[in-house]
C-alpha cells in the first residue's frame, strides 16, 4: 500500500503542477517577416524617356530609388532614399544627384546640376495623413554651354514642413481615392544658404466615378513665391511636354509661380479579358479625353486672365496582366495646343511588378 500512494503522489506532484504551470506561461506570438519589393519600368516617346522605380520594404524599413533618363532633352537624375518606422512616426534620409544638360534661358543653353541630402522626420496624425519636417542641404549650379560662363552657383540650405493626406490605390486596374499635399519651404541663410526665400505649394490628385465605371481624373498644382529675394535656377517650375501641358514643346515655359489644373475623362471599352493558356489577363481599355490649363510665371499671374495655356488630348490606354506578377501598360495620345502648332504624339509603356509577402 505505502508503495502504491508513493507511486500517486509522484503521479500527482510531477503532472497536476506541470498542467498548472503550463497554463499560466505568457503567450508567445511570433510574426512573420513583412517584405515587398517593387519594380517599375516606364518608357515615353517621342521623348525617349526611361524611368526607373524600385521599392523594397523589410518589416519597418523602406529603401526607396528612382532614376530618370531623358534621351532627347538630356536630362538624368538618380535618388536613393531610406525610411524607417517607429510606432506612429517615421524617419528617413535621401541622396539625389539631378543634371540637366539643355535648358534655355535668354537664348542661351545652360548645364543645371543639384546635388542634395534631405533629412526628415515625421508623424502619422491619423489614418491616410502624415505631417513631415525636413532639412535639405543643396549644392546648386548653372553655366553656360554656349560661353562657359557660371551663371549661378552656391549652398542652398532649405526646412520644409508639410501634410500629406493620401489614399490612392498603387495599383489599380480601375484607379481610385485622392491624394492632397500642402508644403511650405523656406531657404535660411542662418544655417549657411546663400539664396534666401520662402515658396509654398498644393497639390491635389482625385479619381472619382459619377458615370459607373467611366471614371474622372482631376489635378491641381499651385506653386507660389511668398517671398523671393534670390532663388537657384534649379528650383524654378517648367511647363510643357509629358509631364504638364503636354500639346507644348517640353520645358517650353519656366517661372517661380505655376497653377496647374488638368482634367480627363476615361472611358473603359474592354473591363477584363482572360487568356488561361497563356495565364495572361487583357485587364482595362479606356478611350481617354482631357484637357489642360496652366499659368506659369511671376506672381502677377494671379492678377488677370491672360497668358492661360491650354491643351486637349484624345487617346486611349490599356492594361494587361501577365503570369502571376508583371503588368504592363500601354497609352497612346495625341495632343493639341491652343496654337498654330502641329500636335503631339506620346506613347508610354509603364511595366510594374509586385512581389510580396503575406504578414
């Protein structure tokens, strides 16, 4: 008997407080590595442009860069960028190097070079929105191709505080949400800057659907000198071409102060199409409508109605989704200034991929 109540009370002691203890442990929850990585390849005729975009991301990390290459207008930039989150605010740094090689300023063409490092933290206040302060220090110069004469050169030293408020799809086969910026910049020759003014600028981007599936495309862009008493070449707005009003020559206008409105309307033809043998998938068609405005100059722009640049656009896009991971887009357009002007033809063929990770 004395043998058979030991035998219990070894049972009782070894597994009845193993049963216990075991239930008080603290929970342990492992998460699993978050990472995405975007590559982005977009080509534009008859300019023969190439952009470059790539974005990798490692659980609250992001490594951003970007190149442009403008094979008719001689124009490349490169800029690597590093963020990192932290509960509700961000930090991150970035390096640029941008030189354009054929710019025309009193019918003289000039080499333009900014070189940069931009510092800044910020704070996520709610869901979509998060305000940014930062620090930029520029090195600026501009010369004369055609008499080797230094036009400008020197150390711009810039803080920046905005608000961005953002809830655009990034990649949408049918685009939606908005997307609002508001900055204000301001050069201090306290910190070492040898330029010194303050400039402001809004920018407004929506995709809104009152017709079904046609969709609407609005953009706004305002830049406005508060104050300007010397500012580097590099930092003047420029109109026309692919990117603003695009029946105009590229870069045919520059000045510190822009309003910018565009507005297009599009229309799907073909909502999606699959093809099983080849996994491929014909995403969207649109025929596409719109049409630019813009004012670009000095502040009195805002004073009258003159001097407004407009351009209309008719063309049409489409959308095809390959394999698992690659999408490519295809825009035909042709573009008409309110001139005596030929038209203008682009053609874009953008190539994105994603490849993420589930959390």
């Amino acid at each position: 008997m004395k043998i058979k109540y030991k035998i219990l009370l070894v049972f009782f002691l070894v597994f009845f407080p193993a049963k216990y203890s075991y239930s008080v442990l603290p929970e342990i929850k492992i998460e699993e590595k978050k990472f995405a990585f975007i590559p982005q390849m977009q080509l534009s005729l008859p300019n023969a442009v190439v952009d470059i975009f790539m974005r990798s991301k490692v659980v609250n990390t992001e490594m951003n860069f970007s190149s442009k290459y403008d094979f008719l207008d001689n124009y490349i930039d490169a800029i690597l960028g590093f963020r990192h989150h932290i509960y509700k605010f961000f930090i991150g740094i970035e390096f640029a190097d941008k030189i354009d090689f054929e710019q025309i300023f009193s019918d003289q063409t000039y080499l333009l070079r900014s070189r940069y490092i931009n510092t800044y933290i910020g704070y996520n206040v709610i869901k979509n929105t998060e305000l940014k302060t930062s620090v930029r220090v520029e090195n600026t110069s501009s010369a004369s191709i055609d008499t080797f004469l230094v036009h400008d050169r020197g150390k711009n030293v810039t803080g920046n505080i905005g608000i961005l408020y953002n809830t655009l799809t990034e990649t949408p086969t049918l685009p939606e949400g908005e997307k609002i910026t508001l900055d204000f910049t301001r050069s201090y020759n306290q910190l070492g800057s040898e330029y010194d003014y303050t400039q402001t600028e809004f920018e407004f981007t929506d995709f809104s659907y009152p017709f079904g599936n046609n969709y609407l495309k609005s953009k706004i862009k305002v830049g406005y000198p508060v104050v300007t008493i010397k500012k580097p070449l590099t930092s003047i707005y420029f109109a026309g071409g692919y990117d603003i009003l695009r029946g105009y020559k590229y870069k045919e206008f520059y000045g510190n102060t822009i309003a910018y409105i565009e507005l297009s309307h599009h229309i799907p033809l073909v909502l999606k199409k699959r093809f099983s043998l080849t996994s491929t998938s014909l995403e969207i068609v649109t025929g596409d409508i719109s049409v630019e405005m813009c004012k670009i100059g000095e502040k009195e722009i805002f004073d009258n109605s003159n001097n407004i640049k407009t351009s209309f656009g008719i063309g049409s896009s489409c959308s095809l989704h390959l394999f698992k991971n690659i999408n490519l887009r295809f825009n035909l357009s042709v573009n008409q200034a309110i001139d005596l002007r030929t038209p203008v033809f682009y053609f874009t063929l953008n190539t994105f991929s994603y490849i993420n990770q589930p959390e």
